[in-house]
C-alpha cells in the first residue's frame, strides 16, 4: 500500500498528497505551474546568461522542479544532483502526466534514471503497484507503452553503452514526430542526472560539491522540519558559491531567520506583488527584494527561534518539542504580543 493519493491539479497536472506526514506534495491550483511561479521564475533573471548551470534539487519527488527547470534551461549545458529519501517517486516521474509539452523531457528523464543504474525491471515493478485502472489517467499513455515496449526488446540485455544509443535511437526515429530533431541531441549530449536516494542531511553531509542553484522543496517546516533546521540549512550554505543561490516555496519565520544566522543574504520570491517564496545567496545582488524590517524585527521575535538538529538525525517531534521548550525559556518577545504592539 502507497502512503499517497494522486489527484488532478487545476493545470491538469498530476498532484500526490502524502497520507502518512498529511500534506500535499503538490498544489491545489497547478503541480506545473507551482513549479514554474516558485522555483524556476526567481531563478531565471540570474541564471539567464550562462551556458552551464549546476542543479541541487533538494526533494525531488515526481519531479516537477526538475522537468521545469531542464523544459527553461533546454538549451544550456546541465548537470544536476537530485535528493529524495523515497526513489520509488523518481521511479514513476517519467511516466506521469505532467502538462509539459515537450514530451523529450520524460524520454531523457527515463534514459537518466536507467543511465542511474536503476533497472527496467524495478520500474516495471515500481509502475503495477501504483498503477492500477482508476488512476491509470493519471499517467502517460506513450510513456507506460515505451516501457512496455522496452521490456520485450532486446534492451534488457544490452550493455550500458548501448543502452543509451538504443534509446536514443529509438526516440529519434519513432517518437520525436512534434520535437526538433535538435533538440533531442541538445539534451542527452549536454545534460546528466546523478540521483542520490537516502535523507537529504546524510547525502549532503557527504557531497562536497557546490551548485550555481538549490531547490529545497521539503514538506512544511511545520510538518517536517527535519529539513528547516539551520544545521541542515548550514550543509546547503557550504554547498553555495560566492554566487549560488538557494530558493524555496517556505516563507517560514525560523527558516528565513536560520539563513540570516548563517550571514546569508536573504529576499523574498514575489509574484503580483506578494511574498511568494525565499531567496538566498552570499551575493547580496542576487536578492531583487530584501526582507522588509516588519519581516527582520518578527524574526528577533520568538516565532525567529531557529529549529535545531546538531547531529542532523532527530525525527520531526523531538526537533518541534525542542523548538517549543527553546521558545518557552525565551526571553524574546511572543509573535502575539509583536503583532498587539504593532496595532
Ligand atoms: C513537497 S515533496 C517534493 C515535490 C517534488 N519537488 C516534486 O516536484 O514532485 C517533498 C519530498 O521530500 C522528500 N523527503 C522527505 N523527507 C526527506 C528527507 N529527509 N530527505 C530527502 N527527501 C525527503 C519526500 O519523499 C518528497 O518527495
């Protein structure tokens, strides 16, 4: 038994909602769209003018960062690490229906997670336990069809470097009728995907790398702020060049207020005029819209208190229970008794 639903979002993109941690991976009003307002939009006026980028992606679930970031970048030279603690989501991302046009994004996603050395038979595997006939149209026919054809090909056997020439070919010949042929080769010859499948603190404890930009696209601080604390927050900084930046769909308080700690510059993501999302980076000209002082003096309140995980291995209850006893013997002003003073 899967521990998510499927549902269709209001821009005919798949969502899940995680039954077991109770929230949604996806929003209500677009998975797609979510993606394109909160992550690649802030990151594109920055990112615009350079032939190669590298990609942290941070929780990266059935991938819709990823596909919007690799459908924007199209023509750019690409390499990207992608984190998430559950690879069975990795395993059905290029199968969903994800109300991307360009339909290659799914194939090179496929030729990626087998290029992973993750195999044809545990996608298979992955696909029957999830898919089943009422939800079947939440997945792409060709997709599932390729997978199927794959299957009773001589593929299987094949050895890696084959594997990918056969791929390619077949897409090049028989699937590419409404893409440029040029388009193809741009992104299996300048494009790489490593995924990394175990808790993102463990993975980037271990990765020494830095990346031009980081998604952190975790579940709600309030819901599972084993992501949010500042020593996880801190791994990403390290991971950050003088140039990088990190965004987030989170305007949480004690997450903005962690950046601040770790001398990050911090601004917000905005969208019609409203704060959208954060946006950090040790190059204060990366940040087009700094914090207000209402959003700096609420973060010297108790609501700024930092979530903690010194050892990087609390679960989400003992890191909330933390927070709460830090709150209570605090002597900072309450969010309350902040917003009374302000009326
Ligand atoms: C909000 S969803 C991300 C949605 C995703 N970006 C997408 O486009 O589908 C949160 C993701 O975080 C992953 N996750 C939760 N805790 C994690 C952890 N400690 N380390 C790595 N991934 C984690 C979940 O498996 C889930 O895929």
């Amino acid at each position: 038994m899967k521990n998510y639903n499927f549902f269709k979002t209001d821009d005919n993109s798949t969502g899940l909602y995680n039954l077991r941690i109770g929230d949604i991976y996806h929003s209500k009003t677009g998975a797609y769209k979510e993606s394109n307002e909160k992550f690649i939009s802030p990151s594109y006026e920055i990112l615009k003018n350079k032939n190669n980028i590298k990609l942290l992606d941070i929780c990266t679930g059935i991938g819709y960062n990823l596909k919007a970031f690799i459908n924007k970048f199209i023509d750019k030279e690409l390499i990207i690490d992608c984190i998430d603690i559950d690879d069975s989501l990795v395993k059905i991302s290029p199968f969903i229906k994800d109300g991307i046009d360009n339909q290659s994004i799914k194939f090179f996603l496929l030729n990626e997670i087998l290029k992973n050395n993750i195999r044809l038979d545990d996608l298979n595997m992955e696909l029957k336990e999830c898919l089943n006939l009422e939800n079947k149209h939440f997945f792409d026919e060709d997709m599932l069809n390729l997978i199927y054809f794959l299957s009773k090909s001589p593929y299987k056997t094949m050895q890696t470097p084959q594997k990918g020439t056969f791929l390619h070919n077949i897409y090049y010949n028989y699937i590419s009728f409404s893409n440029s042929k040029d388009e193809i080769s741009h992104l299996f010859l300048n494009k790489s995907i490593k995924y990394h499948f175990n808790d993102a603190r463990i993975i980037l404890n271990n990765i020494h790398s830095t990346y031009d930009v980081i998604f952190l696209d975790a579940f709600s601080p309030q819901k599972d702020p084993s992501l949010w604390t500042i020593d996880f927050l801190s791994l990403i900084s390290n991971a950050m060049h003088n140039n990088s930046i990190l965004i987030s769909y989170s305007r949480s308080t004690p997450f903005r207020s962690a950046l601040l700690e770790l001398n990050l510059n911090v601004g917000k993501t905005i969208l019609n005029n409203e704060d959208f999302g954060t946006i950090a980076s040790k190059n204060k000209n990366n940040i087009f819209y700094p914090l207000t002082n209402y959003d700096l003096k609420l973060i010297e309140t108790r609501s700024g208190i930092t979530y903690k995980d010194i050892n990087l291995n609390l679960d989400s209850s003992t890191i909330i229970n933390n927070r709460v006893i830090e709150q209570n013997n605090s002597n900072r002003i309450s969010h309350t008794k902040f917003l009374k003073n302000i009326v």
